[in-house]
C-alpha cells in the first residue's frame, strides 16, 4: 500500500508530514490542551471537595465522573459526531465546556451543583473524542494517520503527567479556582484554534444518504456495523480483551507494592512504568516501523503486552521483596508497555474497516467498551486480592489473558482485510490533504 505524499511504500511516514497537513494542527493540539486541562481540572475538584467534606468516597466518585458518560452514554452520545458537521461538533463542545468550567470556578458554588456541572462538562466529551478520531482519520491519508496515532498516544501519555503536576503546584501556590480558571482557558483557546483551522464539511451522515433519522437509529446503525462486520468484531474484541488483563493490575497497584516492598509512596511508580512503556514502544513502532513490519508485529506485541504482566507476577517467586525485586518488576512493566504500540495497527485496521460516515458512531462503540472493561478489570483484581496475594493476581491477569486473547487473534486472521464499505488503500476518504486547510 502506497501513502499518497509519504515517499515508498514500506517507508513510515515522518512527523514532518504529519503536521503538514494544515487541520491535524488544530486537532492535534485542541487535544493537547483538552487532556492537560482535564487533568489538571480533576485534580483540583477532588482536593476542593476533600477540603469541603472531609469525605474520601465523594473524592474518589468526584475523580470517577467524569468517565461515566462514556459508560451509559459512550455511543449514543458519538453518534452526534456523524449526525452533525464534525467541525461544529468540536467547536461547539470546546465553547460549551469553557463556559461550564468557567462556573465551576466561582468561589462558594455549592457542592451539589459543582457536581453537576462537572457531569454536564463530561458529557461533551464523548462527542468530541469521537469527532476528534474521526476528522483525524479523514484528513491524514495513508500511513500519516499510523504515525499521527503513535503521536497522539505519546502525547497523551506526557499531557495527563503534566496536567496532573500542573494541577499539584497549581493548589500549592494558587486556588482550586484558579486551577478551573485555566482549565477553562484551556478550552476556549482550543475552540478558537478549530475555528481558524478547519475546513467547513457537511454532516458525514448527509453525504452517506442517512440524514432524517433518529439520534437512536443512527446509533443503533453503529452497533449494528461493529457487530455485523467480521473483521470489526476482531479488531474491537482484541482491543477489550488486551485492555481487560493489562490494566487489571492498575486496581491493586497499592497493595502490590506493599508486598513488593514497605514503600507504600513507590505506588506512582508502579503505575507509570507500563505507560512510559507504551509512550517508547509508540515512537519506535509508529514512528520507526515501515507499514508492512507494523502489520507482521501485531501479535507478538500482543502477546508482549501480556506475557511482561505474567513475568512480573512471578517476581516475587524468584526474588522475594526488596529493591531488587521492584526494580525488575517496573523494568518487565515497562516492557509490557512497549507491547502496548500493538494499538497502532489495531487502530489503523479499525480506521481502514469502517466507512467515514460511521466512524464517529464506531469510536464511540469500540472507547465506552474500553472503558467498562478497563473498569471490570481493575474491581476483579481488587475482589481477587482479597482472597489471595497481589503477584498472584498479577500472574493469573497475564496468564489468563495469554489464552483468552487467542480467539480475537485467530478471527482476525481470518477475516477480509478490506473494509466494510471503505478503501483498503486509504485511510483518509477524498483528495489529499497535504497542504494548508481553509477555514
């Protein structure tokens, strides 16, 4: 497969060419900016409730809302991102948000309405990522859009860390309000930034002969397509089945540290080396890797996603607690997390399978899964370490997931590799989008 503007066939695109494409620019940092923003936004609201009540597990669930649209609303609520044009999709919600975090951050709101408002500003975010991903894909052709993935990945990865530390000193020096303040900024900035940057485009659903229909129709249409299609069932299946067993461990983290060592503030390191992993093993594979090789190296980066979870279970076997026994832990951690680029060529195949005018519907499928598996995972092995000891989980997590991620394996290397209803050539759909765009 030959990417239009991005020189051989087996040569990966640069970074170079990825921001070259004028709209990537804008779509690339509004989520920059949304994900440091949001971060630094729910850390300020769980110390600022804490500091109100005293209370742990209104904390705790404060830290937990904002995931919950994706849950009860995930694709109903993507759906929006075909319904209507994907450009007044992500202005829109930018503009929404900044005004509704900009509230938040007025001084002596009640905490009940200071809870609302932050489920009102969740609830734009399915839509966004949704329109995000899928103006994304329609913009980078060929293997920009692989590259742009790994970019995005990375990014997000160093973008929560700042976010997070950005939030700590914030509280330090200023106010909880301070901190919403910014994040309020951070969004009106992304919105102006859209404006100016991207094309004016008709609804995907008008140009797909779908306009008229029902906000529950069309999300149904996307349930059917996952569902219906061969290939997509892999594709989505190996994703949930990877993310169900390597972010397990991530709920016990704490007491999996106790036991590895009497160091319980070690916990932050535990969890950051599997993602520092994935942020390494993006560069080298989205960024190093020529297409083909990044197709051939899908299974075993899977299979090295979970096979690194199983070795740093068995740590404890071999070298009992101590230092030496946690560093060698976080080091196979780190390689589990390199076998986390395996996202790159599922996305890609994901992207390659599913017609323009459905994407934002598909995204919103194959991410609220992800979510509620991510979630299932981390209460399973929190249950299970209860009943035996920490590593143990950790071992069963990888094992089990060894053999469960066969049959998603097996089916997609049975299925077509053409897309349901798209390009099998080209990622993004219409003329090449190599230059600047026109806002």
């Amino acid at each position: 497969m030959s990417a239009h503007g991005t020189g051989p066939a087996d040569a990966p695109a640069t970074y170079g060419q990825v921001f070259a494409v004028g709209e990537f620019r804008p779509l690339f940092g509004s989520h920059l900016l949304s994900t440091i923003g949001d971060e630094l936004a729910r850390v300020a609201l769980t110390v600022l409730v804490y500091q109100r009540t005293d209370s742990a597990v209104l904390a705790a669930l404060t830290f937990a809302i904002s995931y919950l649209p994706w849950l009860l609303g995930g694709p109903v609520l993507s759906a929006l991102a075909d319904r209507l044009p994907r450009h007044q999709v992500l202005i829109g919600s930018d503009v929404a948000r900044a005004v509704l975090v900009a509230a938040m951050a007025v001084p002596g709101t009640p905490l009940p309405l200071l809870l609302l408002l932050l489920l009102l500003v969740s609830l734009f975010a399915p839509a966004f990522e949704a329109a995000r991903s899928a103006l994304t894909a329609d913009v980078l052709e060929g293997d920009r859009y692989a590259v742009a993935t790994s970019l995005t990945g990375i990014t997000q990865q160093v973008a929560q860390l700042i976010g997070f530390g950005l939030g700590g000193l914030l509280l330090t020096q200023l106010s909880a309000s301070a901190a919403l303040l910014l994040n309020a900024a951070t969004f009106a900035v992304s919105a102006v930034w859209l404006t100016l940057g991207l094309r004016r485009r008709p609804a995907p659903v008008q140009d797909a002969g779908e306009a008229g229909r029902s906000l529950l129709q069309d999300t149904a249409s996307g349930l059917r397509l996952v569902a219906g299609a061969a290939r997509l069932r892999a594709i989505v299946g190996l994703l949930w089945v990877a993310a169900l067993f390597v972010n397990a461990p991530e709920g016990i983290a704490a007491p999996w540290t106790l036991e590895l060592q009497d160091a319980l503030g070690a916990t932050g390191l535990l969890l950051a080396a599997n993602p520092a992993g994935a942020a390494v093993g993006g560069v080298l594979v989205g960024r190093f890797c020529p297409p083909a090789l990044r197709d051939r190296l899908l299974t075993p980066l899977v299979l090295l996603s979970l096979g690194g979870i199983l070795l740093a279970g068995l740590v404890p076997l071999v070298l009992d607690r101590g230092t030496t026994a946690f560093v060698v832990v976080l080091v196979l951690l780190f390689v589990a997390g390199l076998g986390g680029a395996c996202s790159i060529p599922l996305n890609v195949a994901f992207v390659q399978a599913v017609p323009s005018a459905y994407r934002g519907r598909a995204f919103g499928v194959a991410v609220a899964g992800l979510y509620g598996v991510q979630g299932l995972g981390a209460v399973l092995a929190g249950v299970a370490a209860d009943l035996v000891r920490p590593s143990t989980v950790v071992v069963l997590s990888g094992a089990v997931g060894l053999v469960a991620v066969v049959v998603p394996l097996l089916a997609l290397r049975r299925s077509a590799s053409g897309p349901a209803g798209g390009d099998p050539a080209h990622v993004a759909s219409g003329p090449p989008a190599g230059g600047p765009s026109q806002a």
